[in-house]
C-alpha cells in the first residue's frame, strides 16, 4: 500500500544568523519565508584520502629517486634518418628505460655541426638526460683528449652532474695496451669500481659485454652490455642499444655515474659507422 502521510509543506527550520560588533556579539533568528521551503542542511563532504609520498633518500640528488629502486637500465639510441642518407654526424639521441621498457630518462647531445664533422666520435659533448616531467636530472660533459692509447696522458674522461653544476662522479679511462678499461669515481675523485671490456670490440651477430668490477678486480658486480641489433641497423646505422645492470644497493650516484659510463664507451668503440671500418 502506498504512503499517504502529509503532503503539505515541510515545517521550517530555524535558521541563525551571527552578528558580531565591538564588545557584543548576538544571534538572531533569519528571516522566514513562508512561501519557500527551506534548503537541507549543508554537510562536509568527508576529506580525500591522500597517497602517502616517501621522501627524497638521504644524499640522492632530485630526480634520481627512481634509480634506488632498480638494479638494469636499457638505453636505445635512436636512428638518424639524415645521418644514414648524407652520412653526416648528427646530434646523438637516447631512450633510457627500465627492465620492462617503460621510459626513464630522454638524452640528448648538445654540439655544434664543425665539431661533430671534425671530430667523429671523438668530439667533445654535452649530453643532457630529463626525466618524464621535463627535468634535467643529469648533465654529462666530455672534453675533447686524445683517442690513440699510444697518449696515456690523453686518456678520456667523462664528468657526471646532478643537479647540472654539481658533479657527483666521474669516468676515467686507464691505460692498457690490449683492454679498454675504466675507473668509476665518486664525486671526491675516489675509486669505486673497474670497468674492463673484452680486447675485440666484434660486434658480429653477438653481444660485446664490459665487466663492471670491484676495485680488486676479484668480483664482477654488474655489467655494461652493447646488445647485438639486427643486421638492417648494424649494418646501415651507428644507433646502438645497451643493457647497464649493477647492484640494487649500489649508491644512487654511482649508478649514475655508470649510465654516463655507458654513454662513453658508445661513443668510443660503437659510434663509427659500419663503412668507415671496412
């Protein structure tokens, strides 16, 4: 049976109304409107439930938070269609991902058209890596220094900032007659790990791994991968993809240090195009 209960207007709520003077505060009831009804009591709606956020880990710099949580980087340099028409060197571009292809950090080389024509791979550069929200979180500089290993006074060097200005490490190359080899430093020039390559760069139809190792040489800690890409891009194109892995607990800076590592070592043995070696 339906309801049939009052169907006149709804009875009034009193509504207060508060007006504050110098030394007297009163309340007085509003005003009524007989001919209207009365608006439902206003309720707060309840406080959104926030994600909590962790902060920035103790001596990490901005924007490489990220890197404390994982233990491999893939880095894909992507293909200059100018560069394979007219064979000249074109600024360098890099994707930075992690394990399962979600992208990380965007690299970019900042140069002049001269220096990279003069100088091929063994120009001098700045490569600039942002993060997904546009920052830069990394800022990689190399000064131009003698390629032959006949100069070991000449030996490459790479310069590691984060923020950009601030360095937090660098990449040295030693001298050796036969292995390129490399001493990762943190940001007071102190040794941390050995990089050490294989003494043939051969690149057919394989993967070229660099060692990362321990100061003694005794354990391998990680490795710097140049992963094999197919004959079509080997072949035609100096774009190279490399797989960096290392240890979770490794120090956030030296992590960093080690990506820009592997943006050396590209450009030392993998930048020069397949026909200039033949």
């Amino acid at each position: 049976m339906a309801y049939q209960g009052n169907t006149g207007p709804l009875p009034q709520v009193p509504v207060y109304y508060i007006e504050t003077q110098s030394g007297h505060n009163a309340v007085y009831p509003a005003p009524v409107n007989h001919g209207s009804v009365a608006p439902p009591p206003y309720t707060l709606p309840p406080a959104p439930m926030l994600i909590p956020t962790t902060g920035r880990p103790a001596g990490c710099p901005p924007g490489l938070e990220y890197l404390t949580q994982i233990d491999q980087l893939l880095v894909h340099q992507r293909v200059e269609l100018a560069e394979m028409v007219i064979g000249w060197e074109m600024n360098n571009a890099y994707t930075v991902k992690n394990s399962i292809g979600q992208q990380v950090f965007v690299a970019t080389e900042e140069n002049d058209i001269f220096t990279m024509q003069a100088c091929g791979p063994a120009r001098p550069f700045t490569i600039h890596l942002h993060d997904n929200m546009g920052q830069e979180v990394l800022t990689l500089t190399r000064p131009l220094r003698c390629s032959l290993c006949c100069f070991p006074c000449c030996l490459q060097e790479l310069e590691v900032q984060s923020p950009p200005g601030n360095p937090i490490g660098y990449v040295e190359q030693n001298w050796h007659p036969v292995l390129p080899k490399f001493t990762v430093l943190n940001e007071k020039r102190m040794p941390q790990l050995i990089v050490k390559g294989p003494c043939c760069d051969c690149r057919c139809m394989s993967d070229v791994i660099f060692e990362v190792m321990s100061l003694d040489e005794a354990t391998v800690v990680g490795h710097i991968r140049k992963q094999w890409s197919g004959f079509i891009q080997e072949g035609f194109t100096d774009a190279d993809n490399f797989g960096i892995s290392f240890p979770m607990d490794l120090d956030v800076k030296i992590k960093a240090v080690m990506l820009g590592a592997c943006f050396l070592i590209d450009f030392m043995f993998f930048e020069t195009k397949p026909q200039h070696n033949e």
